[in-house]
C-alpha cells in the first residue's frame, strides 16, 4: 500500500452556542492520503483494493485511539476518491473489511459504521458522519467531523478517513420524542 502522507484532525468541544458542554467532547478523524490503483482504468474489478481497507483500519482507528481523551463511543468513516478514481473505488475500501479492525480495537460495535463518499479534487473536504458504536439510534451521537487533506486527492489518490468521539454532541437536545432539556434523555 502507497501511503503519501497521513493527516490527523482533532476536535474537542468545550462549549457550544455560548453554554458549557455537558462533557467535552473529543472528535478525532485520522486521513491516510493513499495511491489509487485502478486511478484511470475502466474496470469492474476492484479486488485490489478490497484488503487495503483492512489495513487502513487497523492502522488508522490505532492511531485515533491514541489520541482520544476517553474511549471511543461513536465512529465513522468516510473517503475522498481523486477525479481520476470511481466512487466505487471508495465502497471497496470502506465497506467489505475496514469496519473489522476498527470494531475490534474499540472493543465492540453492534451498530453499522456510518459513512461518505465522494470525488473531490485536492483540497475537498468531506463531512464524515458519526453514530454510536452500539446504538444506531442514539439520538445524542448523530454527529460527523468536516475533515480535509490538504494537497489531497490527487487525481490518483484516494483520501480514506477513520473517525472516532468519546461522547455524543456536547448539549444534545433531541430525541426521539422531540426537543428536550439537556440531561433529561430516556
């Protein structure tokens, strides 16, 4: 696997909309800017990159991992194929193998691991959806992380992204019923 560069972004929330966070919140999202190798290929065989993606979440969630102020609680992923690339490029890195190593090195995850995809020329950014790793409808988790890797995609490069928090929003105040008061979820 070509790895040109890897970008970590982290994001912890203290306050929002002038009150304080219930807790704060830690968002971590770990970009590995990686050479795409059906970039400019009219294929339907996308074998090559099916076990990258493993590779890519073991790699990337460890790193994640170590930088989260406690453990993680939601996840996502997400990826940005170069205009040269298809956006099935990303499917086959983020779907068939990188959730294993993510779930494993968070101890769990009975909850589907939300995603993004899209192309993008260097510079775009993408919004990288994040869910409770246990609760798909954990109201108070429904989050993502804007991310980008500057310089990147290359036309022949794929940004693949991991994205971890260790809390749901900082002042959640929905839920399934409708609005209510920070503290008072069912």
């Amino acid at each position: 696997m070509d790895i040109r560069r890897i970008v970590l972004v982290k994001d912890t929330i203290f306050a929002e909309a002038g009150l304080p966070a219930i807790e704060p919140v830690t968002r971590v999202a770990v970009c590995a800017v990686i050479a795409n190798p059906l970039a400019g290929q009219a294929t339907d065989n996308l074998e090559v990159l099916i076990p990258l993606g493993a590779k890519l979440g073991e790699q990337l969630v460890r790193e994640a991992l170590a930088v989260l102020r406690r453990p993680a609680v939601a996840y996502g992923k997400a990826a940005i194929v170069g205009v040269s690339g298809d956006i099935e490029h990303a499917a086959a890195l983020l779907h068939p193998r990188i959730g294993k190593p993510m779930r494993d090195a968070i101890g769990g995850g009975q909850a589907i691991i939300p995603s993004n995809v899209k192309i993008g020329a260097a510079g775009a950014e993408i919004d990288v959806p994040l869910g409770h790793k246990d609760d798909v409808w954990s109201f108070d988790h429904f989050d993502t992380i804007t991310v980008s890797a500057p310089g990147a995609p290359r036309p022949d490069e794929i940004v693949v992204v991991v994205a971890l928090s260790d809390g749901g929003r900082p002042r959640p105040r929905v839920s399934k019923a409708g609005a209510i008061l920070p503290g008072n979820h069912a």
